[in-house]
C-alpha cells in the first residue's frame, strides 16, 4: 500500500512541473486582469481524524498556477493542527467551473493510542510530515467571491502516521489583484 501511495504522490507531482515552465509568462487570467489572492474558510468532513475547520491562502503564480497554504484545526480525541503547502494546477474551464489538480506537502498532528497502567487508553499528541493530492472545483458567484469543493488524500509520513480521505467545501473571497 505504501509504495501505491508514493507513486500517486509522485505522479501527482509530475503533473505540476509543466506549469513551471509557463512561469515566464505575465500573469493574467482570461479577463486580461491580474489574478487576485483568495481566501477560503473551510469545513470538511470525510475519513476517520479528517473532519476539521480551516482556512486556504492562495497566491497566484501564473495564470493557471496558485500556491495555497491552508491550516485546520480538529478535536477529537485530541486537539490537533495541521498545516500544508500545495500547488494548484487550474484546469480548462467547463462553463463557469474551474476544475483543479492539488499536491502539497505540510504537518499534521495524530494521536498514538497509550495503554496506562490503570487499564484505560490515552492519546498522545505526535506530529508527521504528511503529503496530499487531490483535486476540487471553483465556482464564481461574482467578481468578488465564490464557492469551492476540495477532495484529498492526505497521507503521513512515518510508523504510526495515517493515511485518510477529506472532502472540503468553503466560501472563495478574493483578497485583492497582485
């Protein structure tokens, strides 16, 4: 299983390095405008430890290339932050949708289960580095702000790190033209 993951990982990875070489050209998005930095608060849901609220910063390389840095925030057994960098590769609109390709790298913080010498079980809190892929849809409502669904996989790196599916939908604001 962890080889199948590294090699998604991997191919995910590859798929971005083709927008680098676009990365000479001015960044305008199909309006002739300069693309604008968007944030988005979030609240997903999806495998086990992957339910949290969080918020996305997206700043625009290219026309069709944004770095996002997201952090979220979960409690559950534990109160636990996870904080990832990615890339987001734009794909040919469909009408008013923008589909998009993600890869990223971040930190993510599990509990490890602790037998106590009571019998009981405690969690305790461990960090991983953790690696994502995935991909979602924006959707414009105005010039101003929209809608976006994100679907990942996120996997830590490390013996007892996991590996889990989430599902995000946020509201998109724009920030502001760089």
């Amino acid at each position: 299983m962890r080889h199948s993951s590294m090699a998604i990982a991997t191919v995910a990875v590859l798929a971005f390095t083709a927008g680098f070489a676009r990365a000479q050209t001015p960044v305008v998005d199909d309006t002739g405008t300069k693309p604008a930095v968007t944030i988005t608060p979030f609240v997903s849901f999806g495998s086990f430890v992957s339910s949290r609220v969080g918020a996305a910063i997206a700043f625009p390389w290219t026309d069709t290339l944004s770095i996002e840095g997201e952090v979220g925030y979960r409690r559950e057994e534990l109160n636990a932050l996870s904080a990832h960098l990615s890339v987001l590769q734009d794909l040919p609109r469909l009408g008013r949708v923008t589909p998009y390709m993600a890869a990223g790298i971040g930190l993510e913080e599990y509990g490890v289960a602790a037998p106590q010498s009571d019998g009981s079980v405690a969690a305790i809190k461990r960090t991983a580095l953790s690696v994502n892929a995935g991909g979602g849809v924006k959707v414009p409502v105005d010039d101003r702000w929209g809608v976006r669904t994100d679907a990942r996989w996120f996997n830590g790196l490390g013996e007892q790190a996991g590996e889990h599916w989430r599902l995000f939908n946020g509201v998109t604001l724009k920030a502001g033209s760089r």
